[in-house]
C-alpha cells in the first residue's frame, strides 16, 4: 500500500487493509493480467477504481499443502 511498504503477520495486514478500504470505498475492481510461475505460483494484476482514486493491485498466490496462501498482495497509486 502506498507508505505501508513492509513485510506484516496475518493480523497487522488485516488491519492495514480493513483502513484501507475503510477510506477508499471500491466502485469497480478488473483482472488485467493473469498468470502462473514454474513453481506454481500464480499472480493477478488488476485495476482498482475508488473514491479516493485508482491502483494498481498485485496479488501473488503459492500452494501450500494443497491450500492457497497469498503470499504477496500490493495496491500501488496508479499514475
């Protein structure tokens, strides 16, 4: 997220997106891009439109023990 650069447990990045889209009220949300690593790993770029603006998102998704984990989910300000 824009000035929340860093690696956060479960808890501390529930909170940081509960604020997020507490301020950012979503109006639309597209899949740009879809695609998968040779590790398995999958990864989504999309749009996302809100009050307060529009971001790039990145979601990064692993299998592990036959669950998926979000491994990585970024929202950048869009220029």
């Amino acid at each position: 997220l824009p000035n929340k650069e860093d690696s956060y447990s479960k808890a501390q990045a529930a909170q940081i997106l509960k604020d997020f889209f507490q301020r950012y009220k979503v109006s639309n949300y597209k899949v740009i891009h879809h695609g998968s690593a040779k590790d398995g790993a999958e990864y989504f770029i999309g749009s996302l439109s809100t009050s307060g603006g529009n971001f790039r998102t990145y979601l990064l998704v692993r299998t592990e023990n036959s669950k998926k984990r979000i491994q990585q989910f970024r929202i950048e300000a869009s220029e």
